[in-house]
C-alpha cells in the first residue's frame, strides 16, 4: 500500500496525540484504515495498538460523528461466540 509513505511512522509512534491534533479528520480516519489493514491483512502491524487507540479516541472527540464510526462497529461479526473484526 504505497498509501502508507506518506505517513512518518516513527513520528507518529512517538507522538500520537500531536498526529490525531494536527492532521485532518479524513487523513486521520484513512491513516486508521491503513492501520486495519496492516493489522488485520498481513500479521504486520504498523503502529501498536495504545497508538492506534490514542489517535482513534482524540479522532472521536474531534468528530463523534464521523461516519467511520459506525461503520467500524458495523464490521464486527460474531466468530466463535466473540466479536472479531
């Protein structure tokens, strides 16, 4: 995903809060979509999950609203008597 050079990982790792307060809320939401894909599509991830939840919930204070929101809670599905993305 060539989508992902745009992003300075390392900065973000260090400063996640600073990425989530600075960038705009459609780069912030396709930076967490890239960051699913990581996790979920190639057993690489590249951020840990305390950075992907410190973006995702300052993203949510920003904008609550948000569309993606809802369509992450939309994409569990029942595995094995737990939720699984």
């Amino acid at each position: 995903m060539s989508e992902l050079k745009k992003y300075n990982l390392e900065e973000i790792k260090l400063n996640p809060l600073k990425f989530a307060k600075d960038t705009t809320i459609a780069n912030g939401i396709n930076f967490l979509k890239l960051a699913n894909y990581y996790y979920y599509k190639t057993d690489k991830p590249i951020i840990s999950d305390s950075v992907y939840d410190k973006i995702e919930e300052h993203l949510k204070e920003r904008s609550p609203k948000n569309k993606y929101w809802s369509e992450v809670r939309e994409a569990e599905v029942e595995v094995d008597g737990t939720k699984k993305m």
